[in-house]
C-alpha cells in the first residue's frame, strides 16, 4: 500500500509546484532589478536583484495606504452586515412552523435562478441609488445577501438546532429575538464562522464593484489600484494623491514596480491563509453537500 | 360555551401573531435588500424594448419593441459571443471535471492525513486569489519579456523572437481553458475527495479479495459510487452554461482589443457594450438574451437533476 503511494505523491507534489510557482515567479520578479527584467527578461533565478520597486512603493505608500484603509473598511463593514442579514434571513426561514415559509424560502432562492443582469442593476443603482462614486457602491451592490448562503445556513439549522430547544426556551418565556441571539447563535458558530469567511475573502477579492460604480482614484480599494496599474503603470506617481516626490526625476521601474504592488496585496492573505485554510477546505466541502 | 372558545382561539391567533411578528421583522432587512439588488433590476429588463433617452427619463422612453434585438442578432458579435461562452463552458466542464476527479483519486490514495491537508491547501491556493492577481501572474509568464518568451522559447528552443502574446488570439483559447483549470481544480478536486473519502472501506476490501488491482478498484469502486456527485457537479455548471467568470475573459487578457475573437463572451460583451460604448440598447438587449436563456438552461439541468438525485436539485 506504501510502495504504491510513491507515485500519487510525485503527481501531486508536480500539481502543488504547479500551483504555486507562478505566486514565486511573481516575488522574485518584484525583486528583479528593472535593467535585467528588460534585457533578460522575468527569471527564476535572476543575476541581479534589487529592492528599488519596494522603495518606490514606500515613496508612494499614501496611495497604498488608503486603498489598503478602504479594502479594510469595506470588508469588515461587508462580512458583519452580510452575515448578520444572511442569519437573520436563515433562521426564520429554517423554522417548520413559520406560516408561509415555504414561499418567503421560494422568494429568496428564486434570485439564484433569474437575474436582471447587469444593465438594469447598474442604472438602478446609478440613477436612483446615486451610488457611484461613494464607498456604498462597493459595499452594497450584489456581495451583501448571497442567497446561497442563506440556504445552506438554513440547512445547518434545520439539522442541528433541536426544535425542543427552541419550543422549551419559548415556555420559559423567551421572545423570539432572544431565542435567536443566545440559543440559536451560540450554536452556530461553525456555520456563522464559515459563511463569514468566504463573504470575508469575496470583499477583499472584489475589484468588480469598483470597476463599475467607482471611477474617482480616492475611492479605490487596493484591488482597483491594482487593477488600474496592469494599463497604466503610471498611475502611482501621475495620481494626484501620491506624496510629492518628483517622479519625473527618478526613473520609474515600472514592471519591478507592477510585481511588487501585487505582492503587497496577496501577502495578507497567504501571510493568514495557514490560519483559516482548516475552514476553508471544509467550507467547500458543506458547499457540495447541499449545492 | 361556544363563545369562550372563539375567544379562545382569537387570543391563540393573537399569541401566535405576536410570536411570529418578531421572525418576520427579522427578515425585513435581508428580504429589503434582496428586492433592490435582485428583484427590481428584473423589471428592470423591459428597457431592452425601449430607446431609451435620459432627457425623457428610464420609464418615459420611447417603446421601440424588438429593434435593439434585431440589431444584436444582426451583428457577427452575437454569434461570436454566444459560440465562444457555450464552447469554454463545454470545455471548462469536461476538462476540469476530469482533471479534477483524477486528483482527488490521487489524494484518496495517499494515506498521512497531514500531506492530503498540505496537498490541499495548496492546489487550492489559486482558488484563493482575485482575477486581477491572476492576470499579473500570467503577465510574469506572457509578458514580452515573460518567462516563456525569454526562459522557454528564445532560451530553451533558441528561436529568435518570443511570440506578443496579448495581440495574437490564437492561442488565448487554450490559455484560457488552462488558466480556468488552474483556478478551479483546487476546488473540484475538494468535493470529489469529500465524495470518494465517504466510500465504505468495505467495497475496496472485497474488490481486494476478488483481485482487483488499483486500476480496476478506481474504475469498479470509486468512479461508479461518486457519479451521483460528478453529474450533479456536471449538471449544475451546464446550468451555468451562458454565463461566464468576468474576470477571466476581462481581466487575464487584459482587455486587449487584438483577442476579442477569441475571449468576448456574453458578459465582456454586455459590460463593454454598457461602461465603455454607453450603448444601453445593445448592452440590455444582450443581458435580457442571456437572463431569458440562462433561466430556460438553468430550469432544465434541474430537472435532469431531479431525475437522478432528487436531494442535490436545486428545488
């Protein structure tokens, strides 16, 4: 049986290098010095190294910053709202005895099946919301309530909170709220914590929000700086919100510079991934179950 | 007697009015957002039949019936966008699902449980990570200067110059359909192996007892129990099948003009049509194409569902 995992094991060491050499590539071409990425082009193993596209980017750290600030922002704002409107939206609905829950239930999961699609979503939000241009239009549109993940939390209620528990706290008394804030949470937590993190991790990842209803550099989260310097590696310095220092003068090392902003950004979260990887493997899999 | 238990049952409705009260009041929120963000943008589809004029207001527009329809499907766009979104999905699906069922066999026979969590956090670090840091890392291997024009092809093959990757679409269909592939089967190969470690051990014991080899187990055991979980999986992405990832066909090949043939699917399409060329006409009339065939697509991969495993269906 061991003998035969020798070859299992090589495939999947080959698929994991696979997987990650390109986030390698990506580090060590932000180290590269600028002179020898356009002679010699992105290496392994370059002959000569530089830190100057992290200078730089020290330089121009107010942009980073505030789009950092604002990705922070939106996303602890987005996952405790989120989550909170997606448990409330749960609970209710996973209760057998709630009249016409079967039709509020048809209500939310009908927004998985048929969709307005772009065009009316953005005109609404545009034209009667005035979202564009404010951090709403990150937060707000399409990431909040994902009517998935009401589902698959409803599921988790259904099988894991004992009616009983729920029936006998009402006799002594308990208001419903109450039952669902000290009885019903407490008890979720595995499900609250897993949901949150994947609505977590689509805020942090979000740069579609931004490339629709953000056009005003102030208001970009760093996914949409990043997004923004692919084209235009000018953007740091030529943005009226870096700090002052004469880019003109220095020669800007443009495609060093490009691989270190994208280094800063995944860093956090490959820096927490060893952390969070437990719930996010089994996350996937409750997916499956009920998917 | 009688009226005692009207009044009876009257103050029961009343009690269970007041209980229930609160477990609706608690789903206002949530059903207020989801009206907004999904429901209104759905009556929202009827400006595809209107010229729609800012001066005379969204509702007051003037109703032109199927004209923007007829000027989409007159157009080559729409026959490009509509082959290219069902063939990648076609592609996406019969490759990942292969690939993906091929590693989670792989995982299942390695038997240390902390390498299969190490071999998993890894093929789904990809999965991970935004489109946009996606599209970087492939600029580190398709830039001018990429990796594979100086280290593989003007390095190890010695041609003379690299190949302008983001202005020749011939190749994007394949780099496509792999960078898909390394995306997404980190998470595949996650629910296969969760289907294949649910296996009785029981089954491989007596396949061993009868003679089986590996082969013949993964073909004979594994692959006929989790079929139930590779149609689902199947059938839930053709169910998917006018829809496409944004980002991919956005963000990787970065918007360049060169490869439209071979990345604009229906939603680049609808998205250039609307932020770009501020063409609301052919912009909604291609998202009503895509809702009203996407809807039809999704309600029949259900019902296949359905017929096969009535507890993976959608509904």
């Amino acid at each position: 049986m061991k003998k035969r995992a020798v070859v299992p094991n090589i495939i999947l060491s080959l698929l994991c290098i696979l997987c990650v050499a390109p986030f390698i590539l990506l580090v060590i071409a932000s180290l590269t010095d600028e002179n020898e990425l356009i002679v010699h082009g992105y290496s392994f193993l370059p002959k000569k190294w530089s830190i100057t596209a992290y200078v730089y980017l020290i330089q121009q750290a107010a942009v980073i910053v505030r789009a950092y600030g604002i990705t922070i922002l939106v996303t602890i704002a987005g996952t405790c709202v989120g989550v909170m409107l997606v448990s409330m939206l749960a609970y209710p609905l996973s209760r057998k005895d709630l009249p016409y829950g079967k039709v509020l239930a048809f209500i939310v999961f009908f927004t998985m099946l048929f969709n307005g699609g772009l065009v009316p979503t953005y005109l609404m939000y545009v034209r009667y919301f005035e979202l564009k241009n404010t951090l709403w239009g990150l937060l707000i549109p399409g990431l909040l309530v994902n009517s998935f993940y009401v589902m698959i939390m409803r599921a988790y209620f259904v099988s894991s909170i004992p009616e009983a528990v729920i029936e006998s706290a009402y006799m002594d008394g308990a208001g419903e709220f109450m039952i669902y804030i000290k009885i019903v949470m407490p008890l979720a937590v595995p499900i609250v914590a897993t949901i949150g993190l994947f609505v977590g991790i689509a805020y942090w990842n979000d740069w579609y929000n931004g490339l629709i209803y953000i056009t005003d550099p102030k208001l970009f989260s760093i996914q949409n700086v990043l997004n923004r310097i692919i084209s235009d590696a000018q953007f740091l310095s030529s943005s009226n919100l870096g700090s002052t220092v004469n880019s003109a003068a220095v020669s800007l090392p443009t495609t060093a510079v490009r691989m270190a902003i994208a280094v800063i950004t995944i860093m956090p979260i490959l820096i927490a991934y060893p952390f969070f990887q437990k719930y996010f493997v089994r996350g996937i899999s409750i997916g499956a179950v009920k998917g | 007697m009688a009226d005692g238990k009207a009044v009876a049952l009257k103050r029961k409705k009343r009690v269970k009015l007041k209980r229930y009260f609160m477990l609706y009041l608690m789903m206002v929120p949530g059903m207020v957002y989801l009206i907004i963000n999904n429901y209104i943008p759905m009556f929202g589809l009827y400006l595809a039949f209107k010229n729609i004029d800012f001066r005379k207001g969204l509702w007051g527009s003037d109703w032109i019936g199927l004209k923007n329809f007829e000027f989409l499907f007159k157009s080559t766009d729409a026959f490009i966008i509509t082959r290219n979104t069902i063939l990648y999905n076609l592609a996406f699906i019969v490759i990942n699902t292969f690939l993906a069922v091929m590693v989670a066999i792989l995982l299942n026979e390695i038997v240390k449980v902390r390498r299969v969590k190490i071999y998993q956090s890894l093929l789904l670090l990809p999965y991970l990570i935004s489109m946009v840091v996606v599209a970087y890392l492939v600029l580190a291997f398709l830039d001018n200067k990429g990796f594979i024009n100086s280290a593989v092809i003007t390095g190890l093959l010695k041609r003379k110059s690299g190949i302008s990757w983001y202005s020749e679409a011939g190749y994007w269909s394949l780099i496509i359909i792999f960078v898909n592939a390394w995306k997404n089967i980190g998470y595949l190969c996650v629910i296969y192996y969760a289907s294949i470690i649910g296996i009785s051990v029981e089954y491989y014991e007596a396949a061993k007892l009868d003679g089986a080899s590996m082969i013949q187990q993964i073909r004979f055991v594994t692959i006929p129990l989790i079929r139930p979980t590779i149609i689902t999986m199947v059938l839930l992405s053709i169910g998917r099948m006018f829809y496409s990832d944004f980002g991919l066909f956005y963000q990787v090949p970065m918007d360049s003009g060169a490869l439209y043939t071979a990345t604009n699917v229906i939603d680049t399409y609808v998205y250039r049509a609307l932020i770009k060329l501020s063409d609301i006409g052919m912009s909604s009339a291609a998202g009503v194409y895509q809702s009203v065939v996407g809807f039809v697509v999704v309600l029949c991969s259900n019902l296949a569902v359905r017929r096969i495993d009535k507890e993976s269906a959608l509904f």
